[in-house]
C-alpha cells in the first residue's frame, strides 16, 4: 500500500460527524464534488433511486414550514414544542442537501433501492470530510407529507429520505460514546462455522486516529 492510499483511509478512519456549524457552507465547486461522490453508490442496474435537493440561506425557511406541516398532517395536535423543534432542523447547518428516495418499477427489490439511497448519504458525509467541510446525516420521522411532496417535487412513490447538513466545523466532535472495533462486531466463516475476528494486536498497516487521539474522535 503507497503513501497515498494509506492517507486516503487515514481520513477515511478520521470521518466523524459534526453538531455545530458554522458560516460559510461549501462552495458550488465542493457541492459539486459531494453530489457527485453520492451517485457513485451501488446501484443495481443502475436505476439512480435517489435524487437530491439543495437547501440553503433563506431557502430553509420553506423547509423548516414543510417539515412542520408534515408533522401536523401526522398529529393534528401536535404542540409548539415540537413545531419548533422540528422548524430548527432546516436551520442547523448553512447548506442542506435533502435526499429523495424514488424507486424504480422492476425485477430490484425496493429495499435494495432504498439502501442505495441511504448509502448516498454516507458518500455525501465523508466526500465533505475529504474536503475539509463539517457534515452530518440528518432525518425526521417524516417521509411524505403534502407540502413536502409539492416542494420537492414528489411524486408516486417518492419520499424524503433524510438529509446532510453542510457547513464550517463550529466545534470539534464530541468522543465517540460507545467506541466499537471490527472484532466486536465481525465473525469469519470458517469450515462452515463462525469463529470470532481477532482482536488487533502489534501495529495495524492503518491507524484509527480516533483511537490514539480522543480530540480526533466523534460521535458516529
């Protein structure tokens, strides 16, 4: 493994998400770079069952009231509380990119479609870190609603999947509250039975930098 390679997992291993944002969010060029990192996603046959929507400035305003009335068509009761709190998720982050989830009719089943969708988010998120911009998945118990679906545009079966926040780091991750390694959650097949993955011993090829540096670490 070169240099290079072993740099490109070292910041892949150092990814974490980011709460607080900052002004500015990404440039059109960086928004470029992650848009195009999330359509490189396993798709199987290649139906792009996901399509995005970026938010910014003032525009989040017309999110944060569709988001409200999303949960107002859910609970007609729903009390301020939890109207506000719903409004502040368009406001967390200077630059929003909102994931739609649009199946495909076919032999693809839907929830192979919708983990490509989801898997954009994540290429989103660390295409941002590779860049230096903060980042993180976001997502509401919301995932149709009139006003959402005539905002993005909804149709059929389309539903909002989530979202990435976007912007300058405002402060660093917190540290990670429940660290796991690959033994904690990995078993080989071995002659037709699972042993456990070792636990790492002497000096891995790569480092985790979030292990030896808690300042590096974050919540996932």
């Amino acid at each position: 493994m070169n240099d290079a390679n072993i740099a490109a997992v070292e910041a892949v291993l150092a990814r974490r998400s980011v709460k607080h944002f900052d002004e500015p969010g990404p440039s059109d060029a960086q928004l470029e770079v992650i848009l195009r990192a999330a359509t490189t996603v396993p798709d199987h046959n290649e139906l792009h069952p996901w399509r995005f929507v970026v938010v910014s400035g003032a525009e989040r305003a017309a999110f944060g009231e569709a988001l409200v009335a999303a949960g107002a068509e859910r609970d007609p009761d729903m009390d301020e509380a939890r109207r506000t709190k719903l409004r502040d998720k368009a406001y967390l982050a200077p630059t929003l990119v909102v994931i739609v989830f649009s199946p495909k009719p076919g032999k693809v089943d839907v929830w192979e479609q919708e983990a490509s969708a989801a898997a954009t988010g994540y290429a989103m998120t660390l295409a941002a870190h590779l860049l230096g911009v903060g980042s993180i998945w976001k997502s509401a118990p919301l995932r149709t609603g009139a006003v959402l679906a005539e905002l993005f545009s909804m149709v059929d079966d389309e539903q909002l999947m989530g979202w990435v926040n976007l912007g300058t780091v405002a402060s660093p991750p917190r540290a990670r509250r429940n660290p796991v390694g690959p033994a904690d959650v990995t078993r080989r097949l071995r002659t037709g039975r699972l042993e456990p993955w070792p636990q790492q011993s002497g000096e891995p090829v790569v480092s985790d930098p979030a292990a030896s540096d808690p300042a590096a670490s974050g919540q996932a």
